[in-house]
C-alpha cells in the first residue's frame, strides 16, 4: 500500500455507526423519561448537577484577538531611548 493512499475501509466522513445508535437510544430514552419538562425538572431541584453538565457541553477553547497596539508604540520608543542612554 502506497503511503497516503486510502485502499480500502469507510469512505471518510462515514459516520460511526455504533455512535449514531447509541446518539439514537439516548434521545428516545430522554423523550421517555419526560424530554424538556422532565430535564427542566431535574434542573431546578439539582441546579449544581446540572450546571456541572452544562459546563461539560461548552467549548473548551475560545479564540480571542487582544489589540495592543495603540500603547506599542510608546513601549518601543521607551525602550529605544533607555537603550541610548549611556550608562551611569
């Protein structure tokens, strides 16, 4: 088999069959134990329990741009001058 060269298996993107029947067997189990109503039950006598799953469900990552350029200039030209100031 040439390196890189896929010659056989699942085409790629195939979901996994297993994940998608167990995804399945979970929502009817949750419709079956009462879906949203039973769920916002749950909640709001065990509000720890669920924000401890609700965390679990955010995005680990966050991507954020930090902007430092409006004081970037003066921390150059401070740095310039201390540099050509002679030593003491």
């Amino acid at each position: 088999m040439a390196k890189g060269v896929k010659t056989g298996g699942r085409v790629a993107g195939t979901p996994n069959k297993t994940t998608s029947h167990v995804k399945e067997a979970l929502i009817e189990a949750f419709e079956g134990m009462g879906g949203i109503e039973s769920l916002r039950a749950w909640a709001e006598a065990e509000p720890t329990e669920f924000y401890k799953l609700w965390a679990k469900l955010l995005p680990q990552e966050l991507t954020a741009t930090i902007d430092v350029t409006p004081g970037l200039a003066d921390l150059i030209a401070k740095a310039r001058a201390r540099h050509r100031e002679p030593n003491s």
